[in-house]
C-alpha cells in the first residue's frame, strides 16, 4: 500500500490515510480525520478533527499568483469540514498570510479555493465553484454549481449564489443572487427558515431590502434610512455594517417588490 506521510507531518489520533496519499512535513491533520486514497496535502496546512478529504483533493499547493515570492504561507481548515473529490485549495500570499476554510463546510467536487480567501463555519460551495483570491464567504453561505466569483469578492452570512453565475460585486447577508446579468433577485428565504428564522424575522429583513433597493437615495444614504427605521434590528446592523464595508460595491437588484394590495 504505497503513501508517503513525511515523519515530521503531526497526524492526530484516529486518523485514517489511504493508499497513494502524500502528506508533507510541515501539516497538522486533527484527531479522527479521514484523508482518502489519492489525496495530497503539501506543506503548512492544518486540518482539524473529524473533517473527510476525498480523493484528488490537493490541499496547500502554492498560490497560483504572480506576486508570490516563496514566501511561507498557510492553509488552515476547521473542524467536520468535508472536501470532496478533485477539489484545489491553495495557500495564501503576503497579502493574507493564510487560506482558511472554518469548521462543518462542504467544499465538493472541483471547488477552486484561491490563496488568501477566508471561507466561514457551515458554508457550501457546490461542484465547479471557483473563488478567485482574497474572496470572502461568511458564515452559512452557499455557491451554486459553477458559479465564478471575481477576486477581493464578498459574500454575506446566509446568503445564496444561484449556479453558473458570474459574481462581480459584493452579495449582502441573506441576499439571493443569481442570473446574467449577476443581480439581487430578493433574499434568501427558503435558507432561512431551513435554518430556523421566523417568519416575523424574514419580513423584516424583506422590509429593510425594500428601504435599500427601492429608495431612490444612494446607497449610503439608504443604509441610514433603514437605520432610522429599525433602530433596534440586529439584521438591520448586520447588512448595513456590511454594505459600508464593501470596496466592490453592492450586486444591483434585478427583483421587483410586489406592489402593495
């Protein structure tokens, strides 16, 4: 059963290696982890406990960036994370330091995760998903299938990427965007109550879409109105915090409110 696992590679209890895996010197693998036959993982990754690699997945090669001088860099993945079969999550760059992918995700079948992107705890990035450098998803995001993401992107907590999209601009919290040309099509919300939201909290972040989109104030200006009409919305705080924050600026709405009846 040939593999090689460098002597100097920290494998944690319970650990399961296939056949024709390689496992470099400088790698970390968690307690009860199973790395599958075929696997690699290069130098200065860290995986954590209980987390599944398929085979074909390549974990920690070096940055495929120009600006990449040999510099050390690093991978670091969360606890129960599953990459699947074939999927490429390279190391960071001077930029970031560090690619990271946090605990109970689901990278599947030829993701491409790009160096310096900071993927959040329970996200999904469907088969064919490629997230160019310095992207980041945050918690409970999911990428459709084939989808592209430009680099320096950012995608919201709990929001939804529909499939083979080309996403050039920043996607807010339990926002659905999807189509071509790339847009706002409303929010998440068969996420959201798969997640537990109530209907009370799915209408008010539909409302505060509504200030945000239907406005006819800049951006800024609208994040203040929604502001002042839910003082006390933690969804309000959480999707203006974010839209101020964006440097590609916000997806544009292709979604038509229904009129009130």
């Amino acid at each position: 059963m040939e593999r090689f696992i460098d002597p100097g590679a920290r494998i944690g209890k319970n650990v399961k290696i296939g056949p024709f895996c390689y496992i470099s010197a400088n790698v970390e693998i968690g307690d009860g982890t199973i790395v599958e036959p075929g696997a690699i993982i290069y130098d200065y990754v860290k995986i954590g406990k209980d987390c599944h690699v398929f085979p074909g997945a390549v974990i920690g090669a070096i940055p495929q960036d120009l600006k990449y001088d040999g510099e050390t860099t690093y991978v670091e993945i969360g606890d129960r994370t599953t990459i699947r079969e074939c999927a490429t999550i390279n190391r960071g760059t001077k930029a970031r330091g560090v690619t990271k992918i946090g605990d109970d995700a689901l990278i599947m079948s030829y993701v491409h995760v790009a160096h310096d992107c900071h993927v959040g705890n329970r996200c999904i990035l469907t088969s064919y998903v490629g997230i160019a450098g310095e992207t980041d998803v945050d918690d409970w995001a999911i990428i459709g299938g084939g989808t592209v993401v430009h680099q320096f992107s950012k995608i919201g907590t709990h929001a939804m990427v529909g499939g083979s999209c080309g996403v050039n601009k920043d996607v807010p919290p339990y926002a659905l965007a999807a189509n071509m040309p790339f847009s706002f099509e409303g929010i998440n919300t068969v996420g959201l109550r798969r997640r537990g939201f109530t209907f009370d909290q799915i209408e008010e972040i539909k409302a505060i879409y509504k200030v945000i989109y239907e406005s006819s104030a800049t951006v800024a200006d609208a994040c203040s109105i929604a502001e002042q009409q839910f003082p006390d919305s933690q969804f309000c705080k959480t999707i203006t915090s974010f839209i101020r924050s964006s440097k590609r600026g916000i997806v544009r709405s292709g979604f038509v409110y229904p009129s009130e009846v």
